[in-house]
C-alpha cells in the first residue's frame, strides 16, 4: 500500500515541495525513513509511533518505509512529523488517502499526539498557495501564521483532530488573518530626558535610514536611545512587515500570538556572537541577526568589543542590502536592509569624556581600541554622534518630546527623500567644498555629509539644502582619532 | 638603503653642539639636511594626553609653522604626535627625533606619520639602522630634541614624564622653557605646573614663545561675518568646555541650529572639539565683550 503527503522543506527563505511517501508492506514490523532526513528528522519515528498511539489510532504492524522525495534535497528538523504520520494512516487506510492529497501539512508531534508548531509555517504556507494547495493542515498555535499567506488554514491541536477531520468528522475553527500593521508602541521617546543632541541625531536618523555610532562614557544613554528608535521609524508598509514575518518565522523567534512582525524589528545581539549568528549560516543556511533586523534596527551595543571578522561580515549586508550564503546545495539569499546603530565607550575602561573620573587607560591601548573598528567600517556610519555624560540639572528636567511626535515629523521627511531628494544649493555646495579643505575631511566623507544635510533639508520640508544644513551635518562626521 | 648623516666635521647644526655630549653624527631621512639649522622650537608632553592637550600641541604647532619656525618633537603617542600632524597641517616643516635606528618607525603605528614628515621636513636619529628602540635610550632621544629647539614648550606632563628630562636638557643648555598652565586637580599637568613653579614661562599663546624668538605670528583675520549667534556661543565657551546640550541650553538655542553655528566657528578656527565637548582655540585672547 502506498500514499503521500504534501509537504515543504526550507531552503534559506525558500520552501521547496516535498511529498512524503509511505509504503506498507508485508514482512517483519519495521519503520524506515530515507530521502536525506537530519537527525531531527530521523528521530520523528519515534515521535510518529507515540503519536499516532496517542491518538487511538492503529500503528500498522508492517514493514513501513517512508521515502522524503526528492530524495536528494536534505530534510531538517521535526516539521515532517504530521506529514510522515498522515501518510502513514493513509496507507493504512485509517483517512482516505485522496483527501489527504488535497492539502498540504506541516507540523511536529508530541508524545502524546498534540501538534507542535515549528519554523517556516509562512513560508511553506506561500509555496503550497502557489502550488495550488488552498488547505494547509498546520499547528493550531501557526495558523494565523499560515493565514498571512492567503491559504486556509486548518488548525490542529492534536493528531486525532487530523484524522478526524479528514475523515469529514471534525470541522476545525476559521482564522481570521492579522492584516494590519501597528504605529508605534514600544519604547518612548519621552523617557529620555535631557540629550538634546543625541535626540536630534535619531531623528535624522529615521528619517534618512542613516547608520548612526553613538559615542561616550557608559551610562550615558547610548543603548536607552537607540531603544527608541524603531519607535519614531516610518511603521511598515504590509509587504515590507511580511517579508519581517517570513524571516522571522523561518529563523523560529516569531512570539506567541503575535503572527505578523507589525513594527519594526530591533534587533541587539551580545559581543560575543558568532558571525554565523549574526550574518546568518549553518548548514541549512539560517537568516542572522542582520536578517532578523531587516526593515528595523540593528544594535551593536559596544562595537569594539565584537570579534573582528564578526564586524567585517557587516560589510556585505551594509553595501548590498542583502546575504548571500553559499553551500554545496545552492545559494541563499537573505535580505539585510537595517538601520546599523553602534555603541562605543570613548577608551576600554570607559571613563573618557566623563569628568567625574580618571581615564587608566595607557596609549596602547587608547590606539588598539580605536583600531578595533576598520576605517571600512567607519566608513559605514554616515553620523557619529558623542553622547556627554549628562550633569545632574539634565536628569531633572521634563520628560523629552514622544516618540510620536518626533515619527509625525520622521514620516513626511522620509516621503519626501523617497520622492526627491533635495539638492545641494550653490552656497551649501561652497561651504562643503571649504570643509573638505579645512577639516579633516575625505571624499567619502564629503558624500556622507552631503546625504546627512539632504536629509536634514527633508525634515525642514525644503527642496535644497542650505549652508545651514550642510553646516548641521558636519557636526556629526567621524571624528579624526576614527578616521586617521 | 643608505641614509643621509651630517657629522661634527660637515653641516653639523650649530645649537645642536652646544650639547655636552653631541651625537657624533646624525642620521636623517626626508628634506635637505639645512632644515637643522632654521629656528625651530620643541613641542613635547604626555603620550596619554587629554584632549585639552592634543588640541593646545596642534594648535600651538600649527601657529609656529605657520610663522616659519620648525617643530621638533620626538614622533611619540599623544602631544608629539599632534605637534607634528599640527605643523603638517600649517604646511610648514617639522622634524622627528627617534630613539632607534633611523630605518624603524616607533612606535609602529606612526609609520605613516613619519612618512608624511620626511616628505618635506627630516625625520633623524643618531642611531644606525638596525637599532632597535629600548626604554634608556629615549632620554638620550630628548637631548637631541632639546638641542635642536631654541626653545622647548612642555603642554601636559605627569609628574615623572619624559617632557621633563628634554625641559631639564633646554634648561642646562640655557634655552627657554615654556610650560602650558593645566587644572591643578590633573594629574595630566602636574609635570608642567610644576615646571612653571621653578620658573618657566607659562605659555598663553602661540605669540609668546614668537616674540622670544623674535618672530611675528602670521596674521590671522577674524572672518567679519560672525553671525551674533555664534558670537554668543563663542562667549560661552570663553568661560570653558561645553557640550553641545549645554550650549542648547545656556543659548535656548536647538540642536540643529547649534550644530550648525558650532560648525562655522569650527570652520573659521575659533573653537575645536574633541569627544563631543568644544574649547575656544588657543592663540588668541577671549572675545572683547569678556575683556572688558
């Protein structure tokens, strides 16, 4: 006896159609899968026999070989368990098996027969509407999940609502997808009280999408603001939040009873991530924490410290929006399209700039701390913005402006600058040109500074930039102990 | 490679031989050897500097070059490195004393910076190539600097700095000394306060050490049309660092609009910043208004 069922294995963003296939013969009782299967796959046996035992239905006592084709394409993690046990009741003709045809599935199986839910259900839901199934038998937990991809959805709790269901016993509860996305929410804005020029510096920031680096002693509020600023982003177009969601649901982070990735992502991985982690890789390629960020916020809290090559691996998704993993199997492709805020102390023991103790630091390593970041990297940062160490009489001061306030003006600038950016008007364009021959000043950074100032014209709703805005964004160029 | 040397018998400097213990010959990379015998002045101090520090090494470098004179210092981190980088910045000349062979950079990481030196000023050692640099013989590196300089400014010194023992060469070889005055609370100035308790000249402005010497600052023209804003923020920072939310606030200025003042100042050499807090520069006296 044989029957099948459809399913799909992930590959990088990709699913790819699987069809599980289960042959019951005569012979001594046994239980094989082959087509590639990883060792959670392998192990669904066991899982598919507790299972489908739990679920009072009958282990048939043959020699069952289940076969993942194409056999060639490796199969990862424990989303076959529902497909391999519904093929397996097919063959046995526990459910019939031309219903089971009609939909695809996903899923893993507890002990007890409960359907878990598992990484990807986006994904594989969009390949199986393409693939002309409307019906994707999924986790009750992923169903919503499912939903956002246009299929319906048919929710699962257990292995017994499966069976019962295709035998036409059961009907499962409608999901209403989440199609909207939300505005704001989060951090506020308002908690930062004082740092005017930080403040001022963000909002730049979300309005240009520029990668920003924040600078000074510990306790300043580096990390606090950069928070806020998926807060005050422009909130997500719906295909923009889910393409969020795909990548989110295909790395596993998706929260509980929250399908859909609505606002934008802020993402701040510890210094002591691996660059696989954070450019995503492994042997089924998974997406890292640039990918995770995409559309929001990367926070790298304390740049020196990451390792180097974790910080070189920034380069690629930086220039090209995008990561590129190649394995012997194919390539993947990742979308990377953040906002890059880093932090740094001034020095390694954190106490420069502030005036209340004595920097220990010797010269040696003042340099190597500064030569932790390549100039390529600094390159990346078109504002570098010193956060002092606010004195007492700031900390008093009223709660700053909110969040939403600060996105009212982010948003019709960011409008703007998508339209037409302003250009530089003839005396601004004089001004940069004295820059570059007084200042420190590359030709690289020339070009920063001229984004920066258009972005600034954007938020004072001007089409050119004036010297005054040139002169704003000059403010915020790498310093020298950066850039020499 | 062989590198040019001047010894006692040919184009010796003659300041340089009033040592009493004169390097038998020096060793030079860069320029003509006749850079060793123009007016040059020492600008030394701590290799940990503070910003204050840096900023007063450049500038004062910057003035001195600026007016002709060549900078000497001894190619170390922090105030030695600014001197040098303040007289490149000036377009004038500067030499470089090492404390190992002629052929090495040291530290490593200036290697670029003795580069631009040599392009047009001297980079000089009287040590052969081949030597490498050892903690006893930068002391001897600094009666080199201290004989070279007609006279020799000290900006930030700890107490048991190496700035001190090239002031104790120029003092011994009865040249000027000049001190920058620092916070009496930093650790970072008490090499030069001390200094100036024994006598040396507090160094104000660039044009002191230029009059001793005779010399007269390059004129410098205040750009006329300094917006009253950024009159009212150079007041301000006459009375000592500020960062820019202190400026907002003592100004009711807005970021934006301080950055962009702050940027002008920046741009006409008024004021210069470092870690995000911004000084008023040096070499000239605090604005009129604060004068009186």
């Amino acid at each position: 006896m044989l029957a099948r069922a459809i399913t799909h294995a992930l590959v990088g963003l990709e699913a790819r159609r699987v069809e599980v296939e289960a042959h019951l013969q005569r012979g001594v009782p046994a239980f094989a899968i082959v087509g590639l299967p990883d060792k959670a796959c392998q192990e669904a046996k066991e899982r598919v026999r507790s299972g489908i035992a739990s679920a009072e239905l009958e282990w048939p006592l043959r020699r069952i070989t289940v076969n993942l084709a194409p056999a060639g394409l490796r199969k990862e993690g424990s989303g076959y368990d529902l497909p391999i046990a519904l093929a397996v009741l097919a063959a046995s003709q526990q459910i019939p098996p031309e219903r089971l045809a009609e939909h695809a599935a996903v899923g893993e199986l507890a002990l007890d027969g409960r359907v878990r839910p598992v990484p990807g259900i986006i994904v594989a839901a969009e390949a199986a509407r393409r693939a002309g199934l409307v019906r994707l038998l999924c986790p009750h937990e992923s169903a919503p999940e499912a939903a956002l991809a246009g299929v319906e959805p048919v929710p699962l709790r257990h292995l017994a609502e499966a069976g019962a269901y295709l035998r036409g016993r059961f009907q499962p509860d409608a999901v209403e997808p989440a199609k909207s996305v939300a505005n704001g929410g989060g951090l506020d804005l308002a908690d930062v009280r004082g740092q005017e020029r930080a403040r001022r510096a963000l909002e730049i920031v979300a309005a240009g999408r520029h990668n920003v680096l924040l600078a000074g002693p510990p306790g300043t509020g580096k990390t606090m603001l950069s928070r806020r600023l998926p807060g005050i982003l422009p909130p997500l177009t719906l295909d923009q939040a889910l393409e969020a969601t795909r990548i989110h649901s295909v790395a596993g982070v998706l929260p509980a009873g929250r399908p859909l990735v609505d606002r934008p992502p802020f993402r701040a991985p510890h210094h002591t991530a691996s660059a696989a982690s954070v450019v995503g890789g492994g042997p089924g390629p998974r997406p890292g924490e640039v990918s995770l960020a995409h559309h929001g916020v990367l926070l790298l809290d304390e740049m020196p410290e990451f390792h180097r090559p974790v910080l070189e691996a920034l380069r690629q998704p930086l220039e090209d929006g995008v990561v590129s993993i190649a394995r012997v199997a194919g390539q993947a492709l990742f979308p990377a399209r953040f906002v890059l805020v880093g932090t740094m102390n001034l020095c390694p023991c954190g106490a420069r700039g502030d005036p209340a103790v004595e920097c220990t630091c010797t010269p040696q390593k003042l340099a190597a701390y500064g030569g932790k970041l390549s100039r390529a990297l600094v390159d990346r940062f078109d504002l570098v913005v010193h956060m002092p160490r606010p004195r007492g009489v700031e900390l008093d001061m009223r709660p700053g402006e909110a969040s939403r306030v600060v996105r009212a003006r982010v948003v019709p600038a960011a409008q703007q600058l998508g339209r037409k950016r302003p250009r530089l008007a003839a005396d601004a364009r004089a001004l940069l040109t004295r820059a570059v021959d007084t200042l420190p000043l590359s030709a690289r950074g020339r070009a920063r500074v001229a984004r920066v100032a258009a972005t600034v014209a954007a938020l004072a709703a001007e089409e050119e930039i004036a010297p005054a805005h040139v002169a704003e964004a000059l403010s915020y160029r790498a310093p020298r102990e950066l850039v020499s | 490679m062989t590198y040019a040397s001047v010894t006692r018998r040919r184009g010796y400097p003659p300041l340089l031989a009033e040592l009493h213990d004169p390097p038998a010959r020096l060793y030079l990379r860069g320029g003509p050897p006749e850079i060793l015998a123009l007016p040059a002045v020492a600008v030394v101090g701590a290799r940990s500097c503070s910003p204050y520090g840096a900023q007063v090494a450049r500038e004062l470098a910057q003035a001195l070059a600026a007016a002709g004179v060549v900078v000497v210092s001894g190619l170390a981190r922090g105030v030695d490195a600014e001197a040098h980088r303040g007289a490149l910045a000036a377009g004038g000349l500067t030499i470089a004393v090492l404390g190992c062979g002629i052929d090495r950079d040291y530290p490593r990481a200036h290697a670029e910076l003795a580069r631009r030196i040599a392009q047009d000023g001297l980079v000089v050692s009287e040590y052969p190539p081949g030597v490498e640099p050892s903690p006893w013989r930068f002391p001897a590196r600094n009666r080199i600097i201290a004989g070279l300089a007609r006279a020799t400014v000290v900006v930030e010194a700890r107490e048991r700095s190496g700035a001190l023992i090239t002031a104790d060469f120029a003092l011994e070889l009865g040249r000027d000394v000049f001190a920058t005055p620092g916070e009496i609370t930093s650790a970072l100035s008490a090499g030069t306060n001390d200094l100036l308790r024994q006598g040396a000249t507090p160094l104000l402005s660039p044009e002191d050490i230029l009059e001793t010497l005779g010399l007269e600052a390059a004129p410098q023209t205040l750009p006329d049309g300094l917006s009253p804003k950024a009159r009212a923020v150079l007041e301000r920072l006459s009375d000592g660092a500020r960062t820019l939310d202190e400026l907002v606030r003592a100004t009711e200025m807005d970021s934006a609009g301080a950055a962009a003042v702050l940027t002008e100042l920046e741009l006409a050499g008024l004021i210069a910043v470092a870690d995000g807090v911004y000084r008023r520069a040096t070499g000239r006296g605090p604005p009129k208004a604060v004068r009186s």
